[in-house]
C-alpha cells in the first residue's frame, strides 16, 4: 500500500501548453511512467540506471539517471503544505504531470491530497498519457485532464500506447482535451484515425509541435497552424520552450 507520494519536482511557472498556457500555476511532477517514449522531455522521472528503455533522440538525453538523486517522496499533508507555500495568494492552479501521475491516482495519499487542495479551492489539471483510467473518485476532484495519446512517433507500440476503454473513457468527458505531438504530416492521418474511432470532437483536439527548442517549434508550427485551419483543431505552442529552452527544469 503506498504511503507516500514519489515526486521530482515541485515548482511556480506558467502552463506553457493547453487551452490554460499562461495561467499562472504549481507544477507537481510525479516520478515513474508506465512508457517510454524516444522524444520524452522528462527521462529523468523514470529513465534510471538498470532499465534498457531506448531514449534517442538527442544526445543530451542519453544518460541514465540515478533514481535516489532524482526522488522526493512526500506525505499528502506535506506535499499539500510545499503547494501552498509556493502558491501564497497569488496562484490558484495546480498541475500533476510527470511521469504518468495517474498510477497513482488510486491510492490513499493522491486522493488526500485531491482533497486537500479542493479544500483550499485550487484549480487541479493532470497531465496524462490517456491509459491508465482514473477512479470514480478521484475524477471527481479533478478539473480538467489533459490527454496526450501517443502516437508510432514515440516508438510506443499501440498495444500500450492506445488503452481504447480508457481512451473511450475521455473522449466521452468534457473534462478532458487531446494534445498530440506533431513531428511529421504523416502523424495527421494517425491523429485522424484516432478521432474517428473514438468520436472525439475536432474542438477537443490541439495540435502541438515536437521541439526541444525555439527553431524546432517554429519548423513545424506554420505547417500545424494550416492542419489545425483545414479541420477545425487547435493550436498548441510550448511556451517554456520558447522563454527558457528544452533543458531546464523546475520553470
């Protein structure tokens, strides 16, 4: 039974991405992902020494990382009391990301920790790979989920990246929003696939550029704002890539 809730980072910024980028916000990265995707940005949550996942897309990402230098484990009263500190009055946002915060989401001290900041009336987004299905109650503390299918660009097979009851799950809530990773024109047709099958509205859908940095993002952006034009998605822009890079944590 967990006790304790596993973290990396507990830092203030701004959502740099979604249909909330700008707001003001707590970001709660939790360790440990049930993936493994080549371009994750956040390989020292769950890329450590001993595993034989492949993470290859940039030379700088090819370590692996020693688990005890990157771990905090928290209780949710002290977790809960580290988000209030930093939030003082003037933030009224938090965002679980990781990782994959939702292994977790069943467990006593998540939920205390739901409570807990209901209780102080935050505003909570969880950032999700869209397989793992949150529980009754832990959904119902939750105000908005922001589901980022995996597409064959991660080097995922479907098998683990596509979860369909759990998929099917979200696309029916109208708290959740999709935001894809757009490398190539090709992950459109995928994306359209996904949004036939599983009935998702074209309003629900940002489209968001891959890219560590800001010439990265602009290579794709032009070309994902005509998609977005042609079927009625959104944009998505990185923000905190644009302001401080693809390197840096805790901003």
């Amino acid at each position: 039974m967990l006790t304790s809730l596993p973290i990396s980072e507990v830092f203030s910024s701004i959502q740099g991405e979604g249909i909330t980028a700008g707001v003001p916000v707590i970001f709660v990265r939790f360790m440990g992902c049930n993936l493994h995707c080549k371009f994750c940005d956040t390989p020292y949550t769950w890329n450590f020494q001993g595993t034989n996942f492949k993470h290859d897309t940039k030379t700088w990402e090819k370590v692996k990382y020693n688990k005890a230098d990157e771990l905090t484990t928290y209780s949710a009263t002290d977790l809960a009391n580290k988000i209030f500190d930093l939030a003082g009055n003037s933030i009224h946002s938090v965002v679980f990301t990781g990782g994959e915060p939702m292994l977790y989401n069943k467990s006593k001290p998540f939920l205390q920790l739901l409570k807990l900041l209901k209780t102080y009336r935050f505003r909570i987004e969880v950032e999700t790979n869209g397989t793992i299905m949150p529980s009754e109650e832990a959904s119902s503390l939750i105000d908005q989920f922001n589901v980022s299918l995996k597409l064959s660009n991660s080097g995922m097979p479907e098998r683990m990246r596509i979860i369909e009851k759990t998929a099917l799950f979200f696309a029916k809530n109208p708290k959740a929003i999709f935001k894809f990773v757009v490398m190539e024109e090709k992950d459109i047709d995928e994306i359209k696939k996904l949004q036939n099958s599983l009935n998702i509205p074209p309003g629900k859908i940002l489209l968001m550029p891959e890219g560590r940095t800001e010439e990265e993002i602009k290579g794709h952006a032009k070309k994902i704002v005509k998609i977005c034009l042609e079927n009625g998605y959104t944009f998505c822009n990185r923000l905190h890539i644009w302001l401080w890079g693809g390197e840096v944590r805790g901003v």
